[in-house]
C-alpha cells in the first residue's frame, strides 16, 4: 500500500480547516486511521497520526507506547500501514 493511494476526507467541519482523514480496513481484522487536524500529533509540521483498531478497539500494534503514533510524514504512514496489513 502507497501513500498515494490512500483517498483522504476533508473534515474541517469538525476538526478545524484543512482537516484530512482517512480509514483503512485490513482483511487481518486490524483497522487504521490517519489523519492530519489541529489536535493531531505533528500536524503543525504538516505531519499525520496514525490510529490503530482492533475488534473495536485501541490497540499498539507495534510497541509504539500509545494507541496512537504521530509525527509521521508520508514514507511512515506507508510503512506502518504495510506492517500492520502483514499481521
């Protein structure tokens, strides 16, 4: 999966101007949300974070230390997509 692929919503309505996000669902059962808004972390580096579900719920796939793994920038998003992909 490429970053290029991923079809980001505009949500400024809720999370102020700009606000992008998408939802990605893998066959793996792990689900993952990406966005860039005003109270993500990064976004003011035009950075993005990355959310990761499982059965409903927050889970740290990777160790990363949260439920959530900002400061990512492109080539991040697309690699911890593939990784959780290949759970």
């Amino acid at each position: 999966m490429t970053f290029k692929e991923l079809v980001f919503n505009d949500i400024s309505k809720t999370h102020g101007a700009g606000a992008t996000s998408v939802y990605v669902e893998f066959e793996n059962g792990y689900d993952v949300s990406v966005v860039n808004h005003k109270f993500s972390y990064g976004s003011d580096d035009g950075l993005y974070e990355l959310g990761c579900f499982f059965n409903n719920h927050m889970v740290d796939p990777a160790d990363w230390g949260d439920t959530v793994k900002g400061w990512c920038d492109e080539s991040d998003v697309e690699h911890w997509l593939n990784y959780i992909k290949a759970l």
